[in-house]
C-alpha cells in the first residue's frame, strides 16, 4: 500500500501522506493542505475527519467492536468494577491488587463537596432539569479547588482526577435529590463507589436503605458501557475546550452540556419519552415507524441509530440481555420493553433502516433499565455522564499531554461581499 496519496490541482501536483493506525484505519494526513494548495477542506459534522491520534478507546462500527485500551466491553462488563475500569481508561492499564486499593482509598477521602456548594444548589428551582444543575455544579467545583493544575505534575493530575470522580456521584445524586425535594446524602466510606451512587439517590432519611446487588451490578455494567466511546460529541467538546488551556473541570462541565442534546447522551431519556408516548396512543409501533420514515416528520425513532455503529451497538446487545435479567430479577413486568422490543422487531425488518443501517443504539434499551432500578427519567442522562466521566478525564489528559494545537477549524464563507454603510 502506497504511504502517500496525490493531488492535482490548478496544474499541480500535490502528495500528502497517510497515516494508519494500529488497527489499520487509515487517514490522509492534511496539515500541510492549505499552505501547500490553498484549499481546506469541508466536512460538517466531522463525518470524514479525523481530530486527533488516541490510544484510548478503539470502536469499529461496520464489525460493532467497543475496547477500552485493548480489552472488549464484553470482557469488562463480566470481570471488572467501574473503578477498575476507570484506572484502565485514565491510567492505560488494569490497577493491581494494591494500585486499586490505594486508587479506592483517594477516591473515598475525596468522596465529600464543600458544604458551600448548597447554597448553589438551593438557587435553582426544583424545575430545573438535573442535567444542567450538574454542568452548573461542575463548574463550581472550580470556585472550591481553584489551583489550576499542572498537567506535567503527575501528583496534581491525580489529585484533579481523584477529586472530579469522587465528587461527581455526590454532585449527580443532589442534582437529584433536589428536584425531587428530598434530603441530600452524603457518601460512605464503608460502602462502595457504585453502592455510594445508589444510597446517595435513594436513601430516604426516614427509613433504613439496603444495597440491592441487582442493582448495584446492572448498575456497574452500564457504568462501564458508558465509560469512553472515541471523539463522540461530547468528548470532542472536553478536548476542544481543554485545547485552549482551560482546565478539567471546566471543560468537564462543557462536555455535559454537549451531553445534555436529545441527539446525543439526551437520547436515552427521549427513548422513554417516545416509549411512553407510543404506549399512550395505544402501542400502535407501526403509526411510529411510519412517523419516524416520512422525511416530512421530525418524529425520529430515539435510541436509533449511530454515526459510526452501521451495525449493532455492541452496548445496546449487552444491556438489551442485562434490561431482561434485572426486570426478571427484580419481578417487573414493564410494557414498555414490550414496545421497545416490538419496535426492534419491526425496524430490523425494515428496508427503510436496512438501507441507512440504523440499528438500536446504547440509548434505546438503557432507560428501561435506569426506570427498573428507580432513576426517573430526567436523570437518565445523569447517568450516561457518572459513566462518561472516566472517558472525558482520559481523553482531555492525553490531549493535553500530546500539546496538540487549540482546536480552530476553518469555514467557508457564504456570506456577503465587502459593503459600505448606505
Ligand atoms: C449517542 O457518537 C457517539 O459515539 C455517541 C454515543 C456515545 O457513546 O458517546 O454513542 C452516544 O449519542 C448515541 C446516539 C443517540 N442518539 C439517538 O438515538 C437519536 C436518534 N438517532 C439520530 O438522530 C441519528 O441516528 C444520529 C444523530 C445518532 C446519527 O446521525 P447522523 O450520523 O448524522 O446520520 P443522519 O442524521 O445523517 O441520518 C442518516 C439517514 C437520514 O436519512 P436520509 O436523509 O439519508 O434519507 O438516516 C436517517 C436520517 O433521516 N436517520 C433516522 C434516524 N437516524 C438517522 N431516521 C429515523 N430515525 C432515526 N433515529
């Protein structure tokens, strides 16, 4: 294979090289292409292009593989915690007996917000949508850990990162309490961090709360299904905002925003919004389908889908599996996974998917499981973000130590002409 490929333009000849990465995916190499050709090139959407090199996540969407650093979702999703996963995605490798531990230890000691936080949080109004108390939360974190940290200082990189995962479950479960006008909890130490989650959303002060393993293990595999996915959206914007030197938290706080989009991470809470609304009009998936293909219809079928998967989201097969066994677990009977089910069914069988390759993606099935469990519905992307935070982390840290350039693309201008002031 040729490692450079040719140009012409204008009665010359141009010749850029090309990259490939370990898993042979292979790119045109352009940083030369507007001094050398005057030209840029013109990709809404990044469809094509490629931002950075990362050793971090590896998705091929044709064949429907997820790994993180080099070990399958699968594999994660039955041999390891959140927490281990998230030292693989920020660290490289799998911790140790004793690199856990110590990692486990940080985390709790850092397990606890600065009660000024409250005061934040008592601003919003119980109608506010969790999602931006949380980005708003984030950023504050900012205002009571103001040292900017130093990338190249191993000990303040650590410190950063122990700080955001510890902090971000206590952040996410006041999001909640709050508009739920509930008490808020604090984390346990004797407890752990995705057993922290779940008694700091559920504890009721009234009443004794018992640690449901159902629910603490269904909830770590979605954790860890959610934990990194390449340079979707919302992690492109972590590493955008970071490219411009500003720190973790902030461009943290940036990247649950991007989340927050009812295309992106909000999907999952607009796949029950769409569940339910097909079972209030009497479950007629048919009516739905033929709403989500009729170009003159903004109706989409949420939690289909994907930029990259033209195959099955691999998440979506696993958490599809686990949304039967915690529902049967727990002995619930939910008609909505009737319907979500049905609507699989159909959209597998339809030309009109077949041919643009939409499949169920991680959103479609991961709201029946989060209703199972007793999140409500406007914490789903909530959620999505508590798993993502290892991802981001990872992500914004290699960005920052590759020094790559602050991100600027270019455009091109449609607008109107020079013009004086009539
Ligand atoms: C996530 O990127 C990531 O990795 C994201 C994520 C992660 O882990 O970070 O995986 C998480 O965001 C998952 C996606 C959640 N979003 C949804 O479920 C929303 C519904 N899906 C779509 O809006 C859409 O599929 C996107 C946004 C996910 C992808 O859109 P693209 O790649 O820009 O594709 P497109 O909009 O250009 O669609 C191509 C065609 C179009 O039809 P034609 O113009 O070719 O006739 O497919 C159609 C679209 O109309 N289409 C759909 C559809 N999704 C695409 N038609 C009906 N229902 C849908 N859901």
């Amino acid at each position: 294979m040729s490692n450079s490929i040719k140009i012409s333009y204008n009665n010359s000849n141009f010749e850029f090289p090309l990259i490939e990465g370990t898993e042979n995916e292979k790119g045109i190499d352009i940083q030369n292409l507007r001094s050398k050709t005057g030209l840029i090139t013109y990709d809404p959407g990044y469809k094509n292009t490629g931002s950075c090199k990362s050793n971090i996540t590896f998705l091929n969407g044709e064949e429907g593989i997820l790994r993180y650093r080099g070990h399958s979702i699968e594999e994660l999703c039955s041999k390891a915690s959140f927490v281990q996963v998230a030292y693989l995605l920020i660290y490289g490798e799998l911790p140790n007996e004793n690199e856990l531990l110590v990692f486990e230890n940080d985390i709790k000691k850092e397990s606890i917000v600065d009660e000024d936080l409250k005061s934040i949080l008592k601003s919003f109004p119980k109608s506010a949508h969790p999602m931006g108390v949380l980005a708003s939360l984030t950023s504050a974190l900012i205002a009571f850990n103001p040292s900017s940290v130093d990338v190249d200082s191993d000990y303040e990189m650590r410190e950063a990162i122990v700080m955001l995962v510890a902090k971000f479950p206590i952040l996410s479960s006041w999001a909640h309490r709050k508009i739920k006008g509930l008490p808020l909890n604090y984390a346990n130490t004797s407890l752990s961090y995705v057993e922290n989650i779940t008694q700091m959303m559920f504890k009721r002060p009234n009443e004794d709360y018992d640690i449901n393993p159902i629910v603490v293990d269904a909830l770590n595999k979605l954790l860890i299904l959610h934990a990194d996915h390449e340079q979707n959206c919302s992690t492109s914007t972590v590493r955008i905002v970071g490219s411009s030197q500003a720190g973790l938290f902030a461009s943290v706080s940036a990247g649950i925003s991007a989340l927050w989009g009812r295309l992106h991470g909000g999907a999952n809470q607009a796949v029950l919004e769409m569940l339910e609304a097909i079972q209030k009009d009497g479950g007629d998936t048919k009516k739905f389908m033929a709403k989500a293909k009729d170009k003159k219809d903004p109706f989409r079928l949420m939690g289909f889908g994907h930029r990259v998967y033209k195959n099955f989201d691999p998440r979506a097969k696993i958490i599809k599996k686990a949304s039967d066994k915690v529902l049967d677990e727990l002995g619930i009977k939910d008609p909505v996974l009737d319907i979500a089910k049905s609507l699989e069914d159909e959209a597998l069988n339809d030309s009109y998917f077949i041919d643009r390759k939409l499949y169920p993606n991680v959103d479609f099935y991961s709201g029946i499981i989060y209703r199972a469990l007793g999140i409500p519905t406007e914490m789903f992307t909530v959620m999505f973000a508590l798993g993502r935070i290892p991802g981001w982390i990872a992500q914004w840290l290699e960005m920052r130590k590759n020094m790559e350039p602050i991100g600027r693309p270019r455009q091109i201008y449609t607008g109107l002409n020079k013009r004086s002031i009539s």
